[in-house]
C-alpha cells in the first residue's frame, strides 16, 4: 500500500510538472515575448511621432525663417523661433550657418555643430536627420531641417530639439506597468493552474488509483465512480470493463474446474457400474431361461428394467464425461434430424409422442461431430417427447449465418421457479424420482459449446415449451 502511495503522488507531481512546463511557462514565454514585441514597436511609435512632430514644425516656420536669414533680420529669426514654443513640449531651436555656426537660438541648444556629423549630412545631402543627442547633460531628440532659399539652394541648418525623457518616463512606466501585470497574469495562471489540476484532474486520478488499490486488496466488487474529463470517464469506464471481463472469466474458469473434477468423478463412476450392470443384466437372463414361473418371469423382468435403467444412466454419464475430439463429418441437415427421431423412437413409451419434422428443410449440408451433435437433439426430443401433450415439431430456419433449429411441445411449459441457466447445470432434474438424471440438458449445452452454438429455452405463447439450437455456419457448410 505504501508503494501505491508514493506512486500516486510521485505522478500526480509529474502531471503537474508536465502541465507546468508544456502548458503554463510556454504560454507565460509567449505572453513576456508579446509584451517585450509591444514595448519595442510602442518605442518605435514614440519615436516616429517625436521625428513627426518636430518635422511639421520645421516645415512650417523653415521658408519664413529662410527670407529672414537671408535678409538678415535677426527679429524676425528670432520671434519665428520662439513660435515653436507655442506649439508643443521644444526644448530648443536654432540656426546655424551651413558651416555649423550658431546664427541664433532659443532654449536649450547646442553651440556649435561645425564637427557634428550629422550636420554636415544635412547640409551635403540635402535629406533631413533626427537622433538622440546629450545636451548640456541632458538627452533631446534633435530633428534637423535644411534651410533653401527660394532657388533651391541650402544657406543654413534648422536644428528643434525635444527632451527625451519626457518620453522616456512614459515608456519606463508603460514598461513598469506591463511587466506587472506579465507577473500579476503568471501568478493568476499557476493558481488556475494548481486549482483546476487539483479539482478536474487530479481528484479523478486519485479516485481511479484508490479503486485499483481497492480492488488489489480483494474488494472486486469495487467499480470506479466515472467522473472528470470525458477521457478519464472513459479511463474509469474501461477498468470497470476489465474488472468485470475478469470476473467474469474467474467465475468461468471456476465453473470449468468443478465441471472438470465433476467430469472424472462421473467418468470413474460410469465405468465402475459398467461392468457390474452387465454381470447382473446376464444373470437375469440367464434366471429367465431357468425359471418359466411367472412370478420368476416378473422379478427378474423388474430386475433387467431397472439394469436397463442404469445402462441409460450410465450411458447419460459418459456422454457427460466425453472429452471432445476432432472428428467432424458432413452430413445434411435432414438426415441429421431424421436420424435423431429414428433413435429417439426407439426409447418412446405408448403415451409418448414421436416428434415431426416440419418441412420444408433448409437443404444445408453441416459439417459437424456427427454422433455428439445427433446426441444433443436426441436429448432435446426426449425431453419434448415426454412433456408433450399431443405433438413435438421440429422446425429448422436458416438466418443469414445461423441456423437455428427449434424443439416445440405442448406441453405445461418449463418449471416455475427455475431459469433456463439453471435448468441446464448438470444433476437438475424436473421428472420425478428415478425418471431422469439431470444431465440431458447439460449435456446438450456442453455439446452445443463444443460446436460453437448456444441452446436457449424459454415458453412457446401458443402453449408448451421451446427448445432452440443454434449453430454457426460457416464457410465449410455447403450451402445448395
């Protein structure tokens, strides 16, 4: 028990685990990869926006700027300058000559670009340039604009600057906010996680163990409550099969093995009365010749009956005992049944009825243990011939692949108080004393296994009772 224990909870660990690592951390790595992806493309947006902010606002005062420097009116320079303060967060603009000296500023700015890179591309290429640049210790995202004339040509620099960390603030906190809420959904996802593996999983699981811990034990009567996700209902479903597929073999193996011991004990019983029943069937025969009288006559006649009676016996024991050999032959279904009624006719008293065979006959030739198979009808219509009031049918059908062949009389009917099941289990007799065995039935069913038919009885509605044997065919019949 100690074993199954640790078992249960070593893998109800590693259930968990797997959960852990091939559900919930991928869907986590995905979620921090997404957040990451959208931190950076956010940065990029603020980015284009700042280079587009300060782009319209350099388009818009370059050209008036433009006349200004060349007409060389500072005013004017410097009161379109301080416009741009007017529009959004500058920090600072200024003019630069197309060496990179300072013309004039406002603001935060830088004195000199006349080693700034970045400068001289603007002025040679004509194209505009942005970037994060220090400032007096402080970071600006600087956009520079070069200033043409009205005759297309560059006679100076525009430089607006924006700080940084305005934007850089934002971002942090977006970033701050975001990584919280990766670890706040994390948490949430190991809790949801533990609870629903604990209500949904991991209770089934344990009801299933602690069934096969159960039924380990010797409870085979256990079954395991199906619930939880339709697979382990299924799981649940299926042990409850095989524990039922395995009793239902153990009851049959037992059956087996007291049919078997049964079998020995009335094979060695068959044989031991044998030899004595002969001796005394003799003797009696031998007492008639000597004695004419007839009260001689009646004993001894009274004695062979009852020899006679216990030769049947005996005979119904050894066909009880009869081990199965392969010999099987083919014969017609009619002349199997014809001569099943011919050997029953041997043995019928004045008062009982011979048994007809309804024609038509299904025209099948079988291929079948031809004296075993003959036994097992002639047992079923000794029986019908005996229970029968006026008459004993016998009627063959063919149905796809069975043939079934049914015993009908008219007869009171089977036992009340018995099942056909137990009817059929050997020494169950319903004539009276000394007037059968109990094991015609059980013999029938036992040569009916052998063929791999079934013998099923049950209570004809127009009155009597029905006895039906059926046999598979297959592709050894001869079908005409």
């Amino acid at each position: 028990m100690t074993n199954l224990t640790s078992f249960r909870h070593l893998h109800r660990g590693s259930l968990q685990r797997s959960l852990l690592f091939f559900v919930v951390l991928p869907m986590l790595l995905l979620a921090g990869l997404a957040i990451r992806f959208g931190l950076t493309f956010t940065n990029e947006l603020v980015t284009t926006s700042m280079r587009t902010d300060l782009e319209l606002i350099g388009r818009a005062i370059r050209i008036p700027i433009s006349d200004a420097l060349l007409n060389q009116d500072t005013d004017a320079i410097n009161a379109h300058l301080e416009s741009v303060f007017t529009i959004g967060r500058v920090y600072g603009a200024s003019i630069y000559d197309v060496d990179g000296r300072l013309v004039a500023a406002t603001g935060v700015i830088e004195r000199d670009l006349t080693d700034s890179q970045l400068a001289s591309e603007v002025v040679s290429t004509g194209q505009q340039q942005d970037g994060y640049r220090s400032v007096s210790g402080q970071s600006l995202f600087s956009h520079f604009l070069p200033i043409i004339n009205r005759s297309g040509q560059i006679h100076g620099l525009l430089q607006i600057s924006r700080k940084a960390s305005d934007f850089e603030k934002s971002l942090a906190k977006l970033s701050t906010l975001a990584w919280l809420s990766w670890l706040a959904l994390a948490l949430l996802s190991l809790l949801i996680m533990w609870r629903g593996h604990k209500r949904v999983i991991g209770h089934p699981i344990n009801e299933l163990v602690t069934s096969m811990r159960r039924v380990a034990s010797g409870d085979r009567r256990y079954r395991a409550p199906p619930q939880g996700p339709i697979e382990l209902q299924e799981v649940a479903k299926g042990l409850n099969h095989m524990l039922d597929e395995i009793n239902t073999t153990e009851r049959q193996l037992k059956e087996q093995e007291t049919m078997a011991a049964i079998g020995q004990v009335v094979s060695g019983v068959a044989h031991e009365l044998g030899a004595p029943l002969s001796v005394i069937d003799g003797r009696a025969q031998r007492l008639l010749r000597q004695h004419p009288d007839a009260d001689s006559q009646r004993q001894l006649k009274a004695i062979r009956g009852q020899v006679l009676r216990l030769n049947h016996m005996v005979k119904q024991l050894q066909a009880f005992a009869h081990t199965p050999i392969a010999s099987w032959h083919r014969i017609a279904l009619l002349s199997l049944l014809e001569q099943a009624v011919q050997s029953i006719s041997y043995e019928l008293q004045d008062e009982e009825k011979l048994p007809e065979i309804q024609l038509p006959c299904p025209e099948i030739i079988l291929h079948v243990d031809i004296p075993r198979l003959e036994l097992a009808i002639v047992n079923v219509l000794r029986n019908a011939s005996q229970a029968a009031t006026s008459q004993v049918v016998i009627i063959s059908e063919k149905q796809q692949n069975e043939l079934y062949i049914r015993i009908q009389d008219d007869g009171t009917g089977l036992t009340k108080g018995l099942t056909s099941e137990q009817m059929m289990n050997p020494f169950v007799s319903t004539k009276p004393q000394g007037k059968g065995t109990g094991l015609g039935l059980a013999i029938v069913q036992q040569i009916m296994q052998e063929h791999h038919g079934t013998v099923n009885l049950k209570n004809n509605p127009a009155g009597g009772c029905e006895v039906t044997l059926t046999l598979p065919l297959t592709e050894q019949d001869i079908h005409q």
